[in-house]
C-alpha cells in the first residue's frame, strides 16, 4: 500500500534525505529541558541549536517526532484532525537553507512526490512576510486569491512562552474547491485542513515579549502525519486511517457494535478510545507512568476516559469475555502492534506497558464500583419521590469522588426511570472549577503563546476534558 501511513513516513523523510537532510530519530515525549511539559512539536530537541547553545552537527535533518498536546484533548473525536498524540514529519535546516528553498521543496514533495491536485492548495502567510508571499506566487505559481495573509494566532509561530519563533507559513488542503474562492476561510474545518506548517525562525522570544534576532536564519516545519494520511487514504478523518482505525475496530468489536453502523455519539467515544490508547501507551514507554502529578496525571486522566468511556459504549471486563479482567492491555497490544515504525523501543516495552495498564485499570474500575454501589442507593431514594429525579449534588459527588462522568450516571439512571438535575450539576461543576481557579494559581498546558512549566511545580493537578481549557492547577 503506497498510501499506507508508514510509507507516508518513509517517503517523507527520504525526500528529505535525498536532498541532503540527516533522518534522525524521534525524540522522547519527555523533552530533555526542564522548562517544557511534553513534546509538542519535531523543534524541540533542536531548540539548543536554534538558540545557539549547543553547536549543529549536521547542517540539516529530518525526523518523524512523537507529540503530545494536551491542550487539543477536548477537540479529539470532535474535529476530524485533531490528536492528543500524533506524529510530526518535520524537516530542519539550522543556518543552512531558509525560506525559498523551504517553500520549493514543500510545493515539491506535496504535489509532486505525494501528487494532490495544485488546485486544491492553498497557502497562508504572515501578514508582513511578502518575501513569502512573492515565492509562493512568483516562483511556485499559486494564484494570489489562493494565498491568505493571517496574523499572528495562526502564522506567527512560537515554542513557548519564551524561545525560538518565527513567522510561518501553512499549506492547506481543499476538500471541496466547488465552493469557489470569492469568499473562502482557511479556518472552515468543512472544507480546509491545514497540514504543514514551515516556520521561518529568525528570532528569540525573550522574558519581555521582544523578539531578538537569533544568529542564523533556521527552518523548522512540521506536516501532520495523520493528516497527510487522511488526504492521501481519501477517508473523511484522521481516525479512519490505518494509523489508528484498527484500534478503533478493536474497541468496537469488544463492545460488540460496528463503527459504520454507530451514531456520531458512540464514534466520538470510539475516537476518544483509538487516541487515547495511542497516547497513554507512548506516554508509558517514555517512562510516564500514571499518578497524581504532572505528567503521570495525563497519563492516569486519559486511562480512566478510555476505562470509562470503554464502558459507556458497551465493553465489559477484558472485552473477550472475562469478566473480571481489564481490556485497556487488549487495546494496547493492538497500539503496540502498529508501533514498529513510529517508535521499534515500544515492542520492547510491551510487558511493562501492558502490566502497567492492568494495574491501573483494575484499581480504577474498583473506585467505579464503589460508586455504583452509591448511585443504587441514590436511584432507589429517588424512586421514592413523585417524580423521581437525582440531584446534581449526588451526581457531583459520583463525578467528583468515583470518576463517574454524568453521562453515565445519567444513563443508568433513565434505566429506571429517573432523571438528572443537570442545571444543579453544572451549578457544582462551576463551583468547583471556580473554588480552584480562586485557590490556586493556573498555569495552562498548551501551546503556542504560553507553555507550560513543569518541573518545579509542587503538586498539579489535572482538570482535563471537563474544564473549557485543560489546565494543570498548580498548588501551593
Ligand atoms: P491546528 O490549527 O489544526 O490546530 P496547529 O496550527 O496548532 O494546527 P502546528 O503547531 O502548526 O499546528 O503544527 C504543525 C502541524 O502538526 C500541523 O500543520 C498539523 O499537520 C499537525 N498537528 C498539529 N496539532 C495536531 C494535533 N492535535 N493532532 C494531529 N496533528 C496535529
Ligand atoms: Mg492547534
Ligand atoms: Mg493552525
Ligand atoms: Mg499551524
């Protein structure tokens, strides 16, 4: 399969190579610098060179490099694109070639080596660069209507509060160039995806917000794999790729259901499951293994949403009929088995991860039958009233203590007949974020603008998925 997402990989890196760029490994999700939480990005482990401390020792390099973004969890399964861990093609150039052998070679490898339709292209720039605004219209010929000037949410491009930064340039793809140009917005997920973004670094960030021009012009660009994947495999997202759908046909044949045949609900939680397996089981052979602190927060949060979604949707036990056993080391083997390419370490590690997973898991669902318990004793006081209805306080309290997401709880409660307090429940979600928000002094785990501190922070916490923003609150 020429399509396959590992042959996408393979000729990413080998263009790249052929044109004089050294393929390097991924580096670690846990980036070797203190001030940065996870890896988000294929610069990071160049960001040394970027910056100047550390001298190059190839002119220019290419990589596949394993990210997290913590800060896309809530868009997983809601938009076709976005991943909590997906894989970053990227290729660098440190003082060596700049911007219009970058843009050249991007037109190139897209339209020629992977074949999309030029028409079907579009291109944005920083508002100011019309050095790369000219390149793309005179040297590559895009029309002009299809090159978009945008500011600096989405072109101007930084690793982190401070650090290397530029402005950038993005190639998007058109899925439906009927709709015509006149009034066309690149921000539209109907029709656009965005899926390589070349960032002409130039400057550093410094403490103050001023940029100060860095020694050498640099390159640093990152493509999608999971998106050049869904482009070029014509599936209508990321998921559906075979980067991650087999993990998705895995869940849904443990909860004995069909993916094609699920409402848009239950493929949304089928998603959740196929990214967040793919997450937790990267996470762990990175050595993150689940707690209540930092890194190993994300790790235990994104478990307990595969364990409790895995039940919402039907999956009991291990998934092949025991049922005392746990099913997230079922997923996992199915991750491990389509890691060879992405990470060969992870095949390594199988027996940790899986033991690690079991461990978690069974410990979980312990909390969670403890709350059921609960819930049974609440659903029969409520049965007792005219119209039986739980209150939010008592959902709150599932949510809060057990783990159990309302939705849960609202769905064993119409089983029998009762309702739930939501606007009550909200009330007590509000109160909640609102109590730690005042208490504590909220540091934000996301990128662009801001990132994330990790290391010297006391005691986080995780407010994840049900929070607008993830966050991790910082204590003391
Ligand atoms: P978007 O606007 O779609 O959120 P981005 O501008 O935040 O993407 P960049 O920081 O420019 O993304 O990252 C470079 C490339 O990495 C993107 O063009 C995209 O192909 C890919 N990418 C970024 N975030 C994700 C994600 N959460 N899941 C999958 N791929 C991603
Ligand atoms: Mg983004
Ligand atoms: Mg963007
Ligand atoms: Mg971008």
């Amino acid at each position: 399969n020429l399509v396959s997402g590992d042959a996408i990989r393979r000729r990413f890196l080998d263009f790249f190579a052929s044109r004089g760029h050294k393929i390097l490994p991924s580096s670690s999700l846990v980036p070797d610098d203190p001030t940065v939480f996870l890896t988000i990005a294929g610069m990071l482990q160049f960001k040394p060179i970027f910056l100047g401390k550390e001298p190059r020792n190839v002119a220019c390099a290419t990589t596949s490099q394993k990210c997290m973004r913590t800060n896309d969890i809530e868009n997983v399964g809601r938009t076709a694109r976005h991943h909590t861990f997906f894989e970053m093609l990227g290729n660098f150039s440190f003082g060596d070639y700049f911007k219009k052998e970058a843009i050249l070679w991007a037109w190139e490898l897209t339209t020629k080596e992977f074949g999309l339709p030029p028409e079907k292209l579009w291109i944005s720039v920083f508002q100011d660069d019309d050095e790369a605004f000219s390149i793309w219209r005179n040297e590559v010929g895009v029309p002009e209507e299809r090159i978009k000037r945008m500011g600096e949410e989405d072109n101007f491009w930084t690793s982190g509060v401070t650090g290397p930064c530029g402005p950038c340039s993005e190639m998007y793809y058109d899925f439906h160039p009927e709709r015509g140009s006149s009034d066309a917005d690149l921000g539209d997920d109907s029709r656009f995806i965005e899926f390589y973004n070349l960032v002409f670094m130039q400057y550093n960030k410094k403490e103050d917000g001023s940029l100060e021009p860095l020694k050498q012009k640099n390159i640093d660009t990152g493509m999608g794999l999971e998106r050049m994947a869904q482009i070029l495999q014509n599936v209508p997202n990321n998921y559906e790729t075979d980067l991650i759908f087999p993990i998705i046909e895995k869940a849904a044949h443990m909860a004995s259901i069909s993916y094609s045949e699920a409402d848009d609900t239950t493929k949304t939680n089928l998603k959740v499951i196929g990214d967040h397996m793919r997450a937790v089981v990267y996470l762990i052979s990175d050595g993150v293994m689940p707690s209540n602190i930092g890194r190993g927060y994300v790790v235990r949060r994104l478990i307990r949403r595969v364990v409790r979604t895995g039940r919402l949707i039907g999956i009991r036990g291990d998934g092949l009929g025991s049922p005392d056993g746990a099913f997230t080391p079922v997923l996992a083997e199915t991750v491990i088995s389509l890691s060879t390419e992405i990470d060969p370490d992870v095949s390594l590690r199988k027996t940790a991860i899986v033991e690690e997973l079991k461990r978690e898991e069974l410990r979980f669902v312990q909390t969670l039958e403890r709350g059921e318990k609960l819930l049974d004793q609440f659903l029969a006081d409520a049965l007792t009233q005219e119209k039986p209805c739980l209150s939010g306080k008592d959902a709150f309290l599932l949510y809060d203590t057990y783990g159990f997401p309302v939705e849960i709880t609202a769905e064993i409660a119409s089983e029998r007949g009762v309702t739930v307090n939501m606007k009550e429940f909200e009330v007590e979600m509000d109160n909640q974020r609102k109590q730690s928000q005042a208490a504590h002094n909220v540091v934000k785990l996301s990128v662009g603008n801001e990132m994330e501190i990790a290391e010297g922070i006391p005691d986080t916490e995780f407010l994840g998925y049900d929070s607008l923003s993830v966050r991790a609150v910082v204590k003391g």
